[in-house]
C-alpha cells in the first residue's frame, strides 16, 4: 500500500522515515519544505499541499501540534483522498475532538484509525515508540504492518476515542512524574549530594520511573532539549482535566501540576521545552541542577 506523510516535525519526520526505511512507498508533505529533504533522498516523494498528498496515496497519516490544525489538514485530505481509503491520525487529540474528526471523515467514505504515539522522540527515531489505536479491529490489522513499523509496542485499544484516553492519561503521569523528579533531583543537591551518583542510584530504585531515567538526564544536562513545548504539555493537560471532571475523577496532582506548567509558559514562554519546568524551581532557589556525564540530547 502507498502512505502519505504530512506533518514532519520533531515527531512526524521520524514516524515518516520509519515507514521509508521500512519499505513502503510514501509520499510526503509539509507547511515548511525543508523537513522533508532528508526524506527524499531516503527514497520518498514530495506533494506540494495535502490534497496532493492524498490524491498520489492510498491512505494518510497525519501528526499535527494541535486539534485545530488537524481539522484543517482532515479538509483537505478529504477532497482528494478516494472513498476506502483510511486516515491514520499520529496527533494526540481529545476523546470528542477525534470522534467528531473521524464522523467528518466517514461522510466522506474515508476510515479513520487514531494512533497517537508515546516514549519520546528518541524512541520515534530509533522506530521504537509505543503506538495507541483507536478503531475497528479490521482496520487495525488492515494497517499492522505499517504500524509496526513505527513502533515497537502497539496496544489497540478499542474504538475510536479510546487511545485518546489512554494517551492522556500517559502524559497526564508523564509531567506529573517530570515535576517530581526536580523536586528530588534538588533535595539531593541541596542535601549535599553529587548529583550524578543520586541520579544513578534513583534509577536503580524503587522511585524510578521513565521519566527520571529519560528526562532527568536532560535537566542534569541543562539543555532540557526533549523536543517537547510547554504549550504541548499544557494542551494535553487540559485534556486530562477534561477528563477528570467529565469522569467524576479528582485529579489533585494533576490539577497542580497543571498549575505549574502554566507558570513555567509565563516565565519561559509556550515555545520552551517541557523539561524546563525544573528550571522554575532552580531559578526560585538559586540552585541549579547540572552533573557531568549527560547528554545534550536523548540518543
């Protein structure tokens, strides 16, 4: 089957040289033509709009910053792309949102499977993300393969919507974890340990998690460069929320890490890196966190 590609920004562009290093014929776009210069001379095509993407393709994955621009993509993949033919949504969108995308996309006799993504860029690049579906089992293992080439994990969770959910909730402990990891990477150096060494010993313990193990590696670094915004963060922690009160959940945690991801975009700005939500508690205390021996970037 032939794939179309749009959308090849810090995540997009790896999910899309998978399915090129992979094998299969894809045909790409982007808003910024430059992205996708690595992708041709890995053997894939240009498109110059994503209607001309989906016109070339038999179906067509999309990964968009936001819901609103998904939309926008959705129309005018629609005019072009032909009835049969399925669109596989790598964006992370709301439960709602998504349902809704896809019932503008069956109208037009086009299948939709939602396939957000989860574990990093790094895992992207490597072909090694885990990868949520949403949709009918049929379509599911229609597309497995490309899927598969992706990702190494894949988990198909049910109908649409429902990989929606569980993405959020991912994410939701993600940043959760993201601020307790500064707070304990800083009662170790302010308690008079090498942080290096608390690192390593946090990882061998009973308080790791993947975040710690991933990410703290980037505060301890100072670059905070895990290719992730604060706007990002804060749109899918809004998601949560979302979700919270529709459920009838309270989310204490996530309500205040909500809370301080919002004053990290007033002080750093939406552009800046999630991980830079430690820096709101090393600039408060005038301590910062750096340890020699980590990486700039995720590998």
């Amino acid at each position: 089957m032939k794939y179309g590609y749009i959308g090849l920004g810090n995540l997009g562009g790896h999910l899309a040289m998978s399915l090129i290093r992979n094998g299969f014929d894809v045909v790409v776009h982007d808003i910024n033509p430059a992205l996708a210069e690595r992708h041709l001379v890995a053997g894939a095509k240009w498109a110059a709009s994503p209607g001309d993407v989906a016109a070339q393709v038999d179906h067509v994955f999309t990964c968009m910053p936001s819901p609103v621009i998904s939309e926008k993509v959705l129309g005018q993949i629609l005019e072009t792309l032909k009835p049969g033919s399925t669109w596989l949504e790598n964006s992370t969108n709301g439960r709602d949102e998504m349902v809704r995308l896809a019932g503008l996309a069956a109208a037009k006799g086009v299948n939709t499977l939602e396939c957000p993504v989860t574990g990093g860029v790094h895992l992207a690049a490597r072909g090694e993300i885990t990868v949520l579906v949403g949709g009918e089992g049929a379509l599911f293992e229609t597309h497995r393969k490309a899927l598969q080439s992706i990702g190494k994990k894949i988990f198909h969770m049910g109908p649409i919507g429902s990989a929606a959910v569980i993405k959020v909730i991912t994410n939701m402990l993600a940043f959760i974890h993201l601020v307790a990891d500064a707070e304990a990477l800083m009662l170790a150096k302010r308690g008079g340990l090498d942080l290096g060494q608390a690192w390593h010993a946090i990882t061998a313990s009973s308080g790791s998690s993947f975040v710690h193990e991933t990410e703290g590696q980037l505060i301890l670094n100072g670059s905070y460069d895990i290719a992730f915004t604060m706007d990002l963060a804060l749109k899918d922690l809004g998601f949560a929320m979302a979700f919270g009160k529709e459920f009838g959940v309270p989310l204490d945690l996530a309500s205040m890490t909500n809370q301080t991801f919002m004053k990290g975009k007033a002080v750093y700005g939406g552009t800046a890196q999630s991980t830079q939500i430690a820096k709101l508690l090393e600039d408060s205390l005038g301590t910062d966190l750096r340890a020699d021996g980590f990486p700039a970037r995720l590998e």
